[in-house]
C-alpha cells in the first residue's frame, strides 16, 4: 500500500495524531473527527492495513492502537504535515486580536473574561497553553509584547453526563 496515500487524507492524519496519546475505540474516534463510525472504521482498516494502526475487539467495540514500531515514523513525519501558522501584530496587540487573524474564533464574555467557545467552527470549552505552559488569563486580556507559540487545547467530557457526590454516611 501506498504511504502517501494513505497520509494523504487528513482525517487518517488526524486518527494518528489522537492515537499517538491514547488508545480509543471506534465511536470515539468518529466522534472526535465528526464523521460517521462506519467511515471511521474504513480510515482505520486502511490504517490498519498499511501497518500503522492496530484493532483489539473488546466486547462489541473495537480498541485502536497506533502500532509501536510506526508511532516514531509517524511522529517525525507530522512534522512534514503541520506547519505553524504565523501571525504579526503590533507589539500589545491582545492576544485574542492576534488569533482571530489566524483561526475562526467565536468568544463569550464571562464576568472573569472571554472564553473561546469554538474554533473553526468545533465547539467545546476550549483553553490554551502560551510556550507550553497554561495560563489563567483571559484571551483578551493577554498582550503580545513578545514571540508566542500558542496551541489550544479543546476540553471534552469523558462521560458525557453529570455525576452527583454527595458526601454522607451510607450503608455500603
């Protein structure tokens, strides 16, 4: 099979670079990737068949696993796929300035601040690291007065629904 081809589509790209951090199942991967299960499970067969994906059935679900020995390649050739982009402001331009010259934002103010609440078009709760660190300062409130990496980081709910704890003593 053809690694370029295989590289070639991004949703097989972007499969690689969720599996290089975790193991997931096939939903979570469509989910993650807002496509169809069964258009996921064609991206992993081929994945798969190319030698870069392991599947593991577990119950009725399919756990995916990048392959170990493809994992080093594939790091050092996303390199190759993921340019940062650049951006130049004027010196105390807000960082949320700085951004929306580069990405699609949608924000909403808080009492605290603005939150970014989508980027190109994917909503979620969104926070970023500036030079690989966190910060709690709200996006407009930060000002560029030097180089910055920025990266964003989309929070998702692992359950997906909410979980009352009470404290209290109960019989076990």
């Amino acid at each position: 099979m053809d690694v370029f081809k295989v590289l070639g589509n991004q949703n097989r790209r972007r499969i690689l670079g969720l599996l290089m951090y975790k193991d997931l199942h096939i939903s979570a991967l469509a989910k993650e990737l807002g496509i169809s299960v069964p258009v996921a499970l064609k991206h992993v067969l081929i994945l798969e068949d190319a030698g870069f994906v392991t599947r593991a059935k577990v119950g009725s679900t399919h756990i995916v696993s990048i392959n170990s020995e493809a994992a080093q390649k594939v790091k050092s050739a996303f390199g190759l796929f993921d340019e940062p982009l650049v951006v130049q402001v004027p010196k105390g331009t807000s960082l949320l300035a700085a951004l929306r010259k580069a990405v699609r934002l949608r924000v909403e103010k808080t009492p605290g601040g603005v939150f970014i609440s989508s980027v190109e078009g994917k909503q979620g709760y969104y926070i970023y690291e500036v030079n690989g660190r966190f910060t709690e300062k709200p996006v407009d409130q930060f000002l560029v007065n030097e180089k910055l990496e920025v990266e964003f980081k989309r929070l998702v709910p692992v359950v997906g629904r909410k979980i009352v704890v009470k404290p209290g003593h109960y019989p076990v």
